[in-house]
C-alpha cells in the first residue's frame, strides 16, 4: 500500500510537473515540528536570566532533534521581541496521508522564528518561521518555509510567573515551498 502511494505522490514529480498531495505531505511532516518549536522559545524565554535563551531542545516523534536557540529582549516592557533559530537534526515526525509516509528533515541552516510578545503576560504574539530544510526518505529536496503567526498569549495556569501561548488561538499561514509544489499553509494550532 505505500509503495502504490509513493509512486502515485510522485508520479509525474521528474520533469517539473507538481504533485499536490506530495507538496502538501512535505509541509504536514513539520506542522507538528511548528509548535513544537514555539514552545521551546517560550520555555527559553520564561528561563531566561539575560538577553540569551538557554538551548532548548526536544525530539521528533519517531527520531532526530529540534534545538532552539536564541535571544529575547529585556527589561520590564510588556513587549518583548524573541528572535530563535531552531536546527533540526535527522528529525521525523507521523506523516499520514493516505498511509505513513517516512520524511526526514535535517536543517540547510537554522529556521529564523521571530516572534513579537504584546501586552505580557496577557496580549498576544506575532511572527514569522522562515528557512530551509532538507528532506529524504519518502521525499526528497528540499522545503522552504515562508510562515506568519498570530495568535494570543497568557499566564500559564500551572506557573502564573511564566507565559505561555494560548492553545487553540494561534493561525500559521504561509507557503511550504517544495519540489513538489507550494503548499499554501492555513492552519490553527
């Protein structure tokens, strides 16, 4: 079944001609990966003791690393702007299309993930994921991402010292550009 699959995602792919549900599987490997990575910088902001992030990192769901990194600004301002670079190594999340499909990421460089903080700790959050990954596996090439958030922020309930973005608020739109296509990303997290 995945190998029928497979060749039906990429049929046509040689030659420049686009595969809509392979463009769209390059990008829904990393959706997770997208939220994933807004976590990290919050927990590298709530423990930051100077304008430098301490290295927060996590694993894909099935293997390979995300590592984010960064600086946010400081001070007593209800506005804070973090600017992260999250690196992803032989990182791989479920792909379900149709069947699983098997897309390993590695980082070209490090994603720019730039997000302003308004109104801390009760406002909201704005920014951009821009970058460049390598895929293999089931794909293969690469994928640029070109991605704006939105959403809203507020004290975490479980530590009313430290912000947290509200689940269910935030919007990702953008491009997943690809051998494959571009895949126009609207999704809300």
């Amino acid at each position: 079944m995945r190998v029928c699959l497979l060749a039906i995602l990429l049929a046509g792919c040689g030659g420049g001609v686009a595969s809509d549900e392979a463009a769209r599987a390059a990008y829904l490997g990393l959706d997770d990966m997208v939220e994933k990575a807004m976590r990290l910088g919050f927990d590298g902001f709530n423990a930051a003791s100077s304008a430098n992030i301490p290295e927060q990192s996590t694993t894909g769901d099935e293997l390979g690393t995300l590592v984010v990194t960064g600086q946010v600004d400081q001070g007593a301002s209800p506005n804070k702007e973090m600017r992260l670079r999250a690196a992803l190594a032989e990182y791989q999340d479920v792909v379900l299309v149709e069947d699983e499909l098997v897309i390993v990421y590695d980082s070209v460089a490090p994603l720019e993930l730039d997000l302003s903080l308004r109104d801390i700790p009760s406002g909201t959050l704005s920014g951009t994921l821009r970058g460049e990954l390598s895929m293999t596996g089931d794909l293969e090439g690469t994928v640029v991402l070109d991605l704006a958030i939105d959403g809203e922020i507020e004290p975490d309930p479980a530590d009313e010292s430290r912000v947290r973005r509200v689940p269910g608020t935030t919007t990702i739109r953008g491009t997943a550009t690809s051998p494959y296509g571009v895949f126009e990303v609207d999704v809300t997290r």
